[in-house]
C-alpha cells in the first residue's frame, strides 16, 4: 500500500492507494490508480504533480484511516503526527509516523 499526496497550490491532500506501477526506468515514471471522484485526484489534475510513498507492513490502522476512510472535501486530511517533507514539486512525501 501507498500513500499518494498532492497539493493545490499551498493546500495538501493524501489518500491510501494501492496501485502504483513502474511505466518506465528512463526517465523514471510511474502511473497511481486514483478514483476521479478523490480531492487527491483533482490536485493531481490541476497541479500536475504527485508522490508515492510506500507504506510498512505494520502501518497503524489510525495512519491508514486519516487518509483512508475519510474524505479530504469534508475533513482536512491530518498531517499532524506524521514526519513528512515537502518534495521539489512541493507535494508532500511522507517519511515515518511519529509514535
């Protein structure tokens, strides 16, 4: 599993996503499957640019529920606790969960 993040100028959003897939090694590129009705997929759109980060196998399910089962248009998305930088596209890569 992953978690996929993107940005609408200095907003954030992140979603679990299962599908991410290697296209191509030169240049690297890699296609997310994302759920057009998602916020996740409208900053994708919009903004062009997105992250991928890989999720460790004892993820808690708190981690995956933030941005899991429930939906960034009605609850802001909670980075709050989650150890995560900005990459150069500005679209945030997620590091660790802080405990």
């Amino acid at each position: 599993m992953f978690v996929v993040c993107s940005k609408d100028g200095e907003k954030v959003n992140g979603q679990i996503a299962n599908t991410v897939i290697q296209v191509a090694s030169e240049p690297t590129i890699i296609a997310v499957a994302i759920n057009k009705k998602n916020l996740t997929h409208d900053y994708i759109d919009k903004s062009k640019v997105f992250t991928a980060s890989i999720l460790a196998q004892d993820t808690p399910l708190s981690f995956i529920g933030n941005f899991g089962f429930k939906s960034g248009r009605e609850n802001r998305i909670n980075f709050q606790g989650i150890d995560y930088n900005h990459g150069t596209t500005g679209a945030p890569i997620v590091k660790r969960i802080i405990r």
